[in-house]
C-alpha cells in the first residue's frame, strides 16, 4: 500500500480530524480518506457556527418585515394574502391543488 504524507496541517485541523475518524469507526487515516471520498459534499453538509448565526438574522430579518408588511396591510396577513392570491390564480386553471 502507497503511503501518504501531509505536511504542515494546522494543530486545530489535526484534532478535528481525529475526531471525525474516531466519529466514523475508522481505523487508519486511509479509511477515514475513503469514508470522506464516498460520503463526498452530497451527503454530507457542514454548518460552520457563524453560519448559523446569519441564518438566524436572515430569519429574524424576514419575521420582522413579515411583520411591517401585516401591519401595512391592515386586513389579514401575509400568509392570508399568499393564499388568497394562490386560490384566484388556481380558479382559472383544470389543476386543482
């Protein structure tokens, strides 16, 4: 079996590593390099922590223009107001939802 060599990897990317190999059952690092290649991107998605915090703006963001727009409305909601346009674009349509 070739053998791989990896310099200069960060202290902090080491310890992820170790964990993600005891994590996944992996004995060597080429079983973790193989477990890593078959999962690829596809299947496996990582949320970095400031990730999450955007997220969580973006989502407050929306919830208070959700409630400006209520507001400006006077009558019904915005969830109101989507489903009531949805019911008049469906009525002239065979499709029925």
């Amino acid at each position: 079996m070739p053998t791989l060599l990896v310099k200069n990897v960060p202290e902090d990317l080491m310890r992820e590593l170790r964990k993600l190999k005891v994590e996944l059952g992996c004995r060597t690092w080429a079983e973790l390099l193989e477990k890593l290649v078959k999962l690829r991107s596809k299947d496996v998605i990582i949320i970095e922590k400031e990730d999450l915090e955007k997220m969580k703006r973006a989502v407050d963001k929306f919830l208070e223009l959700r409630n400006i727009v209520t507001e400006k409305w006077s009558e019904g909601t915005v969830l109101e107001e989507i489903r009531r346009t949805r019911r008049h674009e469906t009525e002239g349509s065979d499709i029925r939802c």
